[in-house]
C-alpha cells in the first residue's frame, strides 16, 4: 500500500472516531428532543394521581428493610408537576414527607417535613445528591424530566427486554447535578421508559434504574408498577413496588404547599 493511500485511510478513521458536529450534531440534539416530546405527550394530562408505594431497600448481602408511603402528584401546565411523599411506616419515619415543586429548567424545589421537631425544612439544591430516606434513590432523583432542564442528544436504537429503544443522552441544564448525564432507554412503540442510567461527575457509571411491570390507565397512560434503582457502587437497591393507582382524584395545589406538610 502506497504512503498516500495510508493517508486516506488514516483521514477516514479520524473522521469517523470523531463525535458529530455541525448539522449532524443539530440532527441528533433535535431528534432527542423529539423521542422525549413523545413521551411528554403520551404522559401528559393525567391532572392528578394518587398511589400507595412499598419501598424495599435491599444490602449488598441480601438483607431487606420495607418502608411504606403514600404518593400524591398534581399536573400543573406549563409550571411543572407538585409532587408528595408521606410516610406511614415503620415507626421511626412515619409522618415523615417531601414535598416537590417542579420547575421547568431550574433545580426543583423541594421541603421535607420532619415530625420529630414538627418543623419542615427547605432542601437545599447543592445538597440534592443526598439519599432520599437512606434509599439509593437521592433527592436530585425524585425531579421532574422535563425536556428543557436537560440537553437532549439521540445517540442510537438498541433492545431492552426485547423492545426497541431509543437511547438518549441526557445532560442536565440546572445546577448542583450530581451527574454529568443520563442514559435514558426508551421504547419505540409506547414511549415509556425502560431504564436509566447515571454517571457521576467523573463520567463513571453508578446507577441504573429499571422501569418495568407497566399496566394501563385511563386506556392512555402507561405506569410502571415496580422501579428499582441499582447502585453500582454500593451494591444496595432500592424497588419501589406501586399498588392501588388512582387518577384524576380532584387534589388541588392547595394541597401541595408548605402549609399542607
């Protein structure tokens, strides 16, 4: 083989080892755009929900702790979803709640109401990354996924339980993430989400969440019934076991304020 024709195939490989650019990187922001748009719209419009959760959070030996709570979430266009969690059980946390407002672009805000010292406290958004009740779940996790707090590149087509899906890079737009992006998997035909994965600030891959059991609601929505976060550092998981879903059960923002915890 000739000098010059090394050079060719020296040329080549470089161009394709290197990351999109120009209309191709336009392309791929715009079609991530779009795969979560598709979602977006086939969640939207649910008004409320109401649901009752078993959290299991299990050891890197096997060990399980249960904890039950109560899940409330009201739909508010364009500002974003209200979101509360209390807990009923095991004594030492019950009475315990979160409260989430979500906001569009910026960090979520977030309280959390501790009946220990009857008092609720702001969480603070730099300090988001913390467990959420000591599960692998963080604070930072239970935020909104609206399209616009993230940066949104189609990066490929893949399999996931046997379903087509899309694969979307997913780097957060507001600050204090703990995470540098997400890998969001989701499936091709009922735009639900199946898994997705978190990488640290360093680019190292420490949580996978798994979406599945959905069933559907009101012939429209599809709702997983069990997600479990899995920690690749600590070996622990988290399963959140949902039951007794209800929709459209005329909550109202009154009950989603400070005041309400």
């Amino acid at each position: 083989m000739t000098i010059r024709a090394h050079s060719v195939l020296l040329a080549l490989s470089i161009v394709f080892l290197l990351p999109p650019t120009g209309a191709n990187a336009q392309d791929d922001l715009a079609r991530g755009d779009a795969v979560i748009d598709a979602v977006d719209r086939h969640e939207d419009g649910y008004q409320n929900l109401r649901s009752s959760v078993t959290m299991i959070l299990e050891n890197s030996d096997g060990q399980r702790r249960e904890r039950h709570l109560e899940i409330y979430s009201l739909e508010l266009m364009p500002m974003g979803d209200r979101r509360k969690f209390i807990f009923d059980r095991p004594a030492d946390i019950k009475g315990t709640a979160i409260l989430v407002h979500s906001n569009v672009v910026e960090s979520d805000d977030q309280w959390i109401y501790l009946p220990a010292f009857n008092r609720v406290k702001r969480i603070a958004s730099n300090n988001k990354s913390a467990p959420f009740v000591g599960s692998e779940y963080s604070y930072e996790d239970l935020s909104s996924q609206e399209r616009e707090k993230y940066s949104n590149r189609y990066i490929e087509e893949t399999v996931v339980d046997g379903l087509p899906c899309n694969v979307v890079e997913r780097i957060p737009r507001y600050q204090y993430s703990a995470y540098s992006k997400l890998l969001a998997y989701i499936d091709t035909k009922d735009h639900r989400y199946r898994k997705v994965e978190y990488f640290d600030e360093t680019g190292q891959h420490v949580k996978t969440k798994q979406l599945d059991e959905y069933e559907l609601y009101d012939s429209r929505y599809w709702l997983p019934t069990r997600t479990v976060m899995i920690n690749h550092v600590t070996n622990k998981t988290t399963s959140m076991l949902w039951s007794d879903i209800q929709l459209k059960t005329g909550q109202t923002d009154q009950q989603f304020t400070k005041n309400a915890l």
